[in-house]
C-alpha cells in the first residue's frame, strides 16, 4: 500500500531475487563479463571518485541560503532549460517566462527571429509583463511609466523622461541574454557570458530520432513539495525501479549502463539476451557510435522500448523512445518546492488505444516518482543528514549529478 512501511516476510529470499536479476547483471555491465546468454558485455569504466563518493548534507536541500547559492552559480551562469519550442510565441508576439528565477522574455520579431531579454523596464526595474504571460504587436509597453520597446529589444519612446543631460535612447534597450534551441528545447543563459550552446557528441547520440515530427499529447506544469536536485538525482538511476516502479521493471532481462561527457548523462535500457538487431545494437554499441541511429526506426511492442535517458545538465530530463519522447524539466521555486513541466509526445498516426496506454504508463510512473521524491524532501526538511554512501554502479547517474553541482559551486 503507498504510504505504508514496507515488511519482507522473507527478507533471504528477497534479498537472492533482487541479486539475482538485478545487482548481478549490472555488475557485469560494469566491469565487463559474459551475460545470461553468453555474450560479452561492454565493460564501462567506473568514474573517478565513485568509490568514495557520499551523499550531499540535508542543507543543500532545505537551506534558504545554500538555494540562493545555487540559483547564482548553477542557474544564472550558464545555459538552463527554459522550456520547448511548441511553447515559443509566433511571429511579432512574446511571452515571459522565468529562468533560474530570472524574469525573461522570449521574443519573435516580424522576420522570427526569436530574442530573448530580461524582462525588466530599463526605467524603473518594471516587469514588462507577467511570467506566463503572452502577448503580440509591434512594440511592448512597460505598465508602469508606459516607456516602449521594439521587438528587437530598442526604445521606442520614453514617455515623459524630458531632457536628461546625456540620455541617448540607444543606450537603454533591454538587456538581451542567451537563447538557443536543441531538440525541440529552448535553452537561456540570463548571463550572456557562456557563449554557444554546446552539449556535445552524447546529445548528438538521439539525432536520428524525429522528435521534431512527434506530435504533444501531455502538457503538463505542476509546483510540487521537493528541491529540484531531488527530481534530478532519481530521474538519473534506475536503482529504485524494482521498488517504486514494479510495472514497468525489467531487470531480469535488461541492465541500464550509463556514461557520461560534459553537460550530458546518457543511459538506455540494455538487453542482457538480445534476440534482433535493436536489441543487439543496444547490447553491442554505445550511445553515438555507428549504428547507434538505427534505434530510431526500430519496432517496440510496450512503453518504455528501446529506452535512451538523458539527464543534461542542469534542468533537463529527456526519455527518448523510437515511438514517443518525454521531455521534462526544472525551475527551481524555493528552497523546497520545483516547478515541474512535462511534454510527452507520440509518433505520428499512433493507435489512441497505443497513445492511451502509453500515456498511462509515464503518468503512473511520474506520480510514484512524486510521490517518493516528496517523502525524501520530508527528511532534508528536517536536517537529517543520511550520511550515506553512492552505489558504485547504481549510482552512476547521482554521481555524475553532484560531481556537476559541486563543480558549479566551486
């Protein structure tokens, strides 16, 4: 029953179950071996520091300041996720969302050319609008003093200023900021200073995969009760999947490697008896070397098929699949709370019964990641440090998400 402790009656037996089909076959994942078939598994070198690392301090979870901290160093000096391209306003409109907590507009002109600027009247601090907000026309107008700006960012008019000594309207335009798209994401650097969008060959791995051509069937915006790291580190391993997400659990026939390189975490649901060339390419190769692009027609009968999971750092949640894509990320609101955003799109011509289901499936999947990510929160909430230890191949994935923040905050 959710919410209730759980008891094992046999805890021998459940602990030989568990090692049998889980633990086993991902240490050979890990340090190389013949799996249940007998064919070789890729060895993948255990990341530097992962045998000693440590979980973080509860603090870094619940403190008001240790989030102003973060917000500074992880999500105001450098490219964040701040959403997808289906949202972005057509052309000559805008629409103001909120980055890292930075207010921001992103803006299309007549040409769509899109633009992105802080969403601040050079004036008086004004917002020019609120986030959400979406608005179109050939200027923007700041509520407060009624200074307008063009599309390009420009003064337009300065209502009532008079004759400042030296004020020349060029140099007030609003101030712009980073703006770039990747698959289907739109990406903000509110610093201005982290130059091009730059994720490298692991996102590189997913280009054969028409994520462009799926259609949005879930749209999704929720503000639930945990730090946005806490999301983060569960959405990058599968340790807790037996446990918390018995439905779609395949351990028995599938390990889950994972490698990392630069801003990208790169993890797929690896067969341990492959039986057809999508299975064999997935059990043979790593993400992006030849032959990794066939993933992207190949046949899935179930959700969760031929499985590529992308943590990119430090927002962004993607699953990506032959037939549909989940892309999912971040804004942190408070200390303990995250704004949650969810896009799951289908191929086109998809079943409704085949979209039902599979829209079912990554709902339930969500709301049990929610609800265990809230009862974690709970104990950072209380200062209570766990003091514990990371899963040397478990924990891969965590691994890679403190070795960044502590990087950031350096």
């Amino acid at each position: 029953m959710a919410g209730s402790c759980a008891g094992v009656a046999n805890p021998d037996r459940a602990f030989r179950l568990v090692a049998s089909t889980t633990v086993v076959g991902r240490l050979l994942s890990t340090v190389g071996g013949v799996g249940q078939n007998g064919a070789m598994v890729r060895a993948i070198p255990d990341p530097e520091g992962i045998r000693t690392a440590t979980t973080l301090p509860a603090a870094w979870y619940a403190s008001a300041d240790h989030h102003r901290l973060e917000l500074d160093r992880v999500f105001r000096r450098g490219w964040v996720c701040a959403g997808v391209v289906d949202d972005l306003p057509p052309d000559g409109a805008w629409r103001a969302v909120r980055v890292g907590g930075v207010p921001v507009l992103l803006v299309r002109d007549r040409d769509g050319v899109l633009r992105a600027f802080l969403n601040v009247c050079r004036h008086r601090g004004a917002p020019l609008c609120d986030e959400g907000d979406v608005g179109d026309g050939p200027l923007l107008r700041c509520p407060y003093h009624s200074w307008l700006y063009r599309l390009d960012g420009s003064l337009a008019r300065a209502s009532g200023v008079g004759e400042p000594d030296g004020f020349d309207p060029g140099d007030h335009s609003l101030t712009e900021v980073g703006v770039a798209s990747w698959r289907r994401t739109v990406w903000v650097d509110t610093s201005g200073t982290a130059g091009e969008l730059s994720l490298g060959s692991l996102a590189a791995a997913i280009d054969a995969f028409p994520l462009e051509s799926f259609d949005v069937v879930v749209s999704e915006r929720d503000e639930r009760p945990f730090n946005w790291k806490v999301l983060l580190e569960n959405y990058s391993e599968n340790y807790h999947t037996p446990f918390v997400h018995p439905e779609i659990d395949t351990t028995a026939t599938e390990d889950y490697p994972m490698v990392s390189d630069g801003a990208v975490l790169y993890a797929w649901d690896r067969p341990l008896r492959p039986v057809d060339e999508a299975q064999r390419i997935l059990h043979d190769l790593l993400p992006g070397e030849p032959g990794w692009e066939r993933l992207a027609t190949a046949a899935t009968t179930r959700p969760y098929e031929v499985g590529n999971y992308l943590t990119v750092w430090p927002n962004l949640m993607m699953n990506v699949f032959p037939d549909a894509a989940l892309v999912m990320w971040v804004e942190p609101s408070s200390p303990n709370t995250t704004v949650v955003e969810r896009r799951l799109y289908l191929r086109p011509g998809t079943a409704p019964e085949v979209a039902e289901r599979i829209a079912a499936t990554h709902r339930l999947v969500h709301e049990q990641d929610v609800d265990i990510c809230t009862r974690v929160q709970r104990t950072h909430d209380a200062g209570l440090d766990a003091r514990g230890r990371l899963a040397t191949v478990e924990e891969r994935g965590v691994f890679f998400v403190h070795e960044r923040l502590r990087a950031a905050l350096a």
